[in-house]
C-alpha cells in the first residue's frame, strides 16, 4: 500500500501543580474582635475574617499609587510593608494590623476553615458599580495568598524569584469576566477566581472587595504565580527512558511549551508541545503537538473553548490530527505487518441556555445544555479488513448530541488535594442524555446514553454520586454498551495539634455489555488497587478504594509532609454474569508525600504495598516513588459529548 504522508504525535501533557504553600490564618484577638464586625461603607467583614481596610487607609493607598508609583502592585505591598512598621510600634495598633492582615508569624492554617461558598462573599455588594480593579501579583517562592510581605527564606528561593518572569498584566485581565465600569455580579468574580486557579502557571488566586460605599468598590485581584521552568526525567525500564524540559509561562504571555527526549534501545524520539489559554481574551484554548519515535508519527492542531462561566454562553471546538505507527507484535516484541497510518478530524459545538434564573429562593441558576458533534476517522495505510476483522481499522464517522440540566455552584477549601491553596469544589446536579449514530465502513450503528451527576457536602462532609450508561446498537441488541455506578467522596478535616486529617474513599461497580473480543477492565492502580501490577483483566469490576491523609502542618526544611495509608479491595469477574465467576484481589499500604515549593518539582508520593493475593505477573510486595494521587472532582459545566469508555 503507498504511503501518501507523514505524521507526528499528539504531545497532550498533564498539567502539573508544583510547590504548594501554607496560608496562614488572621490571629483573632478578643479584646479587639469587635474590629472585626464593624459592617459599615468604611470597613467590611469579608469571608473567614478578612477584613478590608476602610477607606482612610485605601485614600492613602491610592494617593501613595499616584504620587509614588506607577502600579497598584508595587504600592500595595510597599504601603502594607509601611504600615506594619508603624503598626508593631504599640501594642493596640499592633492587634488591630493583626486584625487587617495576615502576619507573617501566624500559625499555619488549619481545617477549620472547611468549606465557604464562593459567592457569599460577594453578595452584599451585588450591583454595585466596579470603579477600580487592582493587579497584585505574588512571585512563586515566599509571599503567599494570605500574607503579601512574607519573604523567601532561601538564597535558592530569592535567586528564583528574580529570574522569574512574572504573568503579565494583560494575561490576568483576559481572564477576568468583569471590568471597570461593570456592575458587580457575584458569579462573575467567583468563576473568575476558579479560572485563574485552573491556569497551570497560577498556583492561587483571590479577589477582594478592598473597599466599597453604597453604591461603588474597588477590587483586589491578587495572583500567585507557579514556578515556570521545569525540567524532569523519567525512568521506564532500563532501556526506556526520557528527558523533558517545559516552560508553562513563556516570557510571562501564560503560553506553555514543551520539549521531551525520549530514549529506547539506544534510539531517540522527540516529543514537542504548545499550548496558548484563552486567547485574545475569547477563551479559547488552542494547540498544537509534533511526535516523531520510533516508527510513530503524531501531528495535531486544537481550538477549543469550554463552558468555564455562567457568562460564557456558547462552546466548541475543533480538532484535526494524523497519526502512522506500525503495528506490534506483542509476543516478540518486533514490527511486522502493514503500517497503520489515519486522519482523524473533530467537530463539537455547545450552547447554554438559562431557564430559572437566580433568585432569593432558587440562589442557583438551573440552566439547559445541549451539545452537538461530528468525528471522522479515515484510515490510509491499514491492514486488510473486512466487516467481521480488524474492527478497530474500519472507517467510520460518527455524529452524537445530548441535552442536559445542571444546576452547579463551588466551595472554596483546603488540604484536599494540595498542601496550604485555595480548591475549588463543585456542587450541584447534571443529567444528560445522548443519542448518536455511528456509519461504519461495513455497517450502521445507533448508539444512546444517560448520565446522572450529583455532588454535595453533607454533615460528615462530601460526596459524588454518578450513574452512567451507554451502548451501540445493532440487529436489535445491545453492542459495545457499559453501565457503571461510582460513589467518592472525603470526610471533614479533624485537627490533632500540628496535624490534620482527612479520609477519603470510592466505590465503583463497571460491567461491560457485550464488548468486542479482547475488550476488558482491569483493578491495576487508580482504577482499583493502589500500585497493584499483574493480570487482572475481567469483564465486571467492584472496587472499594479508602485512604486517610494526616497533614504535618509544621515544615522540615521548607519540606511539607502528609502521611497516607490506604486499603483497598475489588472483584473481577469474566464471565458473562458478574456471580458466575470472580477473582478477590486487595491491597494494604503506607506512603508519604513530600513537597517543597523551594524545589523544582511537583509533590511526590512515596507508597510501599503488601498484596496478600498476587495476580498472574505481579508481585506480593512493591515500592513505588510517582507523582501523589488526587480526588476526581467531577464538575458540572457541559462538554464535549461522547461515548461512555470502558476503563
């Protein structure tokens, strides 16, 4: 067969949150907490105590921006860097600058803090007119979300800190949702702060009414940026291995780019990526990515643009990407056979539409999704096919739509996933149907879909519910189909002195419905057993995962510590019916995750494993060092629609 082009790879990374700081607590003195509940046009109670500073000390901030300065950045932290001086003078004003900002001595934050709805701090002022926005930006090592003047402890730290290019001003202000002169919605500003956190080269963010009258405010918008340039190896085996080097803020515009070296059996392969979030504002998301390795070519151009906001009403986005690889022999490990070359092109399309809009009984909007999409798959170099061979290498197109309700708002809350920033949790509801056709190169397929999303904090705290369901169908049966149940969630944060913990856990039944020859789920890793390797392969899967996370709250050389120990346990079975036939597999283990934002990496998780029964190939004990686990959050914003996976 000839060979009518070239390819390269899709290079699609995994975003990566390195260094999470601390943020310290306001120390709440009561002597002087009657400060704190002042609720006037001069001074505020804002969330978990922040207080904004009245309007006498903001006259002389902004008086200090005009005369002094060019930016609101460097007066603001030079005006709070001043008036600690004066404040630490007595001990009266000393309490009360402890009262308005955050001190660089305060006592880590803690748990208690558990959950605060985005909004709610943004409430009191809806409808007022935003007269002035402010930029605050925090370099990647020392000051943090909560305390501006804290400085880096480290020659290392400072010597980063001023090679750093900062993200520029125009950046932030892209992916606000209001501007000056708007009048203030509080959805606005939330996803606003949700959406600066997703960003990869942003590790916190946070906007603040610094002051507001019966009618205006000012806002503080403060960013901190993530460490930009790192540089990385991984170690497959001993005659696989690769080097990578990336840059997620280049020359501070937030584009990311990504080289990667990779090495096996004394060959090289190259792997290279370029990403540019929200561009021009629009919030589209556009990529390319180039792999050429051993004997595999990718290339791939992508614009897409998700439904991050209640503001943003219309989404989409397109795709087009080649792929050649030769085909592998597993057994011998050798290339034979025809090379297998496609095009594959991707269309979606997304609009929603607000149908009980927000009131004082109904604070939530409840709002339509609809989405729409085309997929083509044309193979050019294949093996031979037929319509009852080499399923996976038919051409095909496929078109799929599915309409939803969802109802969604977030929480703000800490030591989850990370150590010490700012996580946003999504509440609320989605259910969504799917219908689809597929046109194969020897045959026709419809295919259907529902999906039942619900997520919510509870008195022991947070839970995720999903039911899901999908199947092709052909001569009247059900083909290719998957039904799966899963059941997370974590328990609130206890405090033990210097620690804290926290429990987390996940359930999950999967059953396949007359899958393709060689089709099968398996318990391997964070599908259910930690660190399990070997043969677990089945038809049906339960899993049960628990883990519990004690937080050191103190560092150790600016290193930051948790202590984790998991159980888990799961049933597979391969039989047509789940009780016919299973096999019983479970796991016990220790482990601990270390971060130091000072470092150039992100957190790491060292697990040790016991495996009372070992599965075909595997093992009965395992060390293992990667990248910490995190909880799946689900969100409830739409996407693009598409066949429920079998995983």
């Amino acid at each position: 067969m000839q060979k009518r082009v070239q390819y390269r790879q899709q290079g699609m990374i995994r975003n990566f949150f390195l260094w999470f700081l601390y943020l310290l607590p306001i120390v709440v003195f009561l002597p002087f907490s009657a400060f704190g509940q002042v609720n006037t046009s001069d001074s505020i109670v804002v969330q978990n105590g922040d207080t904004i500073p009245s309007r006498f000390y903001t006259e002389i901030l902004i008086d200090t921006m005009q005369k002094n300065y060019q930016g609101w950045e460097e007066s603001y932290v030079d005006f709070q860097k001043r008036l600690k001086v004066k404040a630490y003078k007595s001990r009266f004003t000393k309490e009360l600058y402890n009262l308005i900002f955050k001190n660089p001595g305060s006592k880590p934050d803690t748990i208690t803090r558990e959950k605060t709805r985005s909004i709610d701090v943004f409430i009191p002022h809806e409808g007022k007119l935003i007269s002035k926005i402010v930029l605050f930006k925090l370099e990647p090592f020392g000051p943090t979300i909560d305390d501006f003047i804290r400085e880096p402890n480290t020659w290392l730290a400072k010597m980063a800190n001023s090679v750093q290019i900062d993200t520029r001003n125009f950046v932030v202000r892209n992916n606000l949702l209001f501007k000056e002169g708007d009048k203030l919605v509080p959805y606005n500003l939330a996803d606003s702060e949700r959406i600066l956190r997703q960003l990869s080269f942003i590790r916190d963010a946070r906007i603040l009414v610094i002051w507001a009258s019966e009618t205006e405010v000012i806002l503080l918008v403060t960013t901190k940026d993530n460490w930009s340039i790192v540089a990385g190896a991984n170690h497959f085996s001993n005659d696989s291995n690769s080097v990578r080097f990336y840059d997620r803020n280049v020359l501070g515009m937030g584009h990311m780019l990504e080289h990667e070296l990779l090495i096996r059996n004394n060959q090289f392969g190259y792997n290279g990526y370029y990403k540019v979030d929200n561009i021009g504002g629009s919030f589209i998301t556009g990529s390319t990515g180039y792999t050429d390795a051993f004997s595999y070519k990718d290339y791939f151009i992508s614009f897409d643009r998700r439904l991050l906001s209640r503001k943003i009403k219309y989404g989409g986005g397109i795709t087009v990407q080649q792929k050649h690889s030769m085909i592998v022999d597993k057994n011998e490990n050798k290339y034979f056979g025809s090379p297998l070359t496609y095009n594959n092109y991707d269309i979606w399309l997304g609009k929603r539409f607000c149908i009980v809009p927000r009131t004082k009984k109904c604070p939530d909007n409840i709002e339509l999704l609809w989405s729409v999409r085309y997929e083509n798959q044309f193979f050019i170099e294949r093996p031979n096919v037929d319509a009852f061979t080499n399923f996976y290498y038919h051409d095909r197109e496929f078109y799929i739509t599915s309409i939803g309700f969802a109802k969604r708002n977030y929480y703000t809350a800490r030591l989850i996933n990370y150590f010490g920033v700012n996580e946003d949790i999504p509440t609320g509801f989605k259910f969504e149907l799917k219908a689809g056709f597929e046109k194969r190169e020897f045959y026709n397929r419809p295919y259907t879909g529902i999906s039942f999303l619900r997520s919510n904090y509870f008195k022991y705290g947070y839970y995720s519910l999903l039911l899901e369901y999908g199947s092709f169908f052909r001569h009247g049966h059900a083909e290719q189909g998957v039904v799966s149940a899963t059941l997370s969630g974590f328990g609130n944060g206890l405090s033990f002195g210097r620690y804290r913990y926290r429990p987390f856990f996940r359930l999950n039944y999967s059953t396949g419905i007359n899958r393709l020859y060689g089709q099968t789920i398996n318990l391997n890793g964070e599908n259910g057993i930690t660190s399990l390797l070997g043969e677990t392969n089945g038809l049906h899967r339960l899993a049960f995962k628990h883990e519990s996370v004690l937080f050191q709250m103190k560092k150790f050389a600016d290193f930051h510590f948790a202590l984790t120990a998991f159980t888990d346990m799961g049933f597979m079975g391969s039989q047509k019916s789940f009780f016919d036939q299973y096999d019983f597999y479970s796991g016990l283990g220790l482990g601990i995750r270390i971060n130091n934002h000072n470092l150039f990496f992100q957190t790491i998780q060292l697990n040790f494993a016991w495996f009372p029964v070992v599965p075909i190939n595997g093992s009965e004990y395992r060390m293992n060092i990667g990248n910490s686990s995190k909880f799946q959050f689900r969100d409830f914003i739409m996407e693009k629609p598409d066949i429920l996976p079998y995983n």
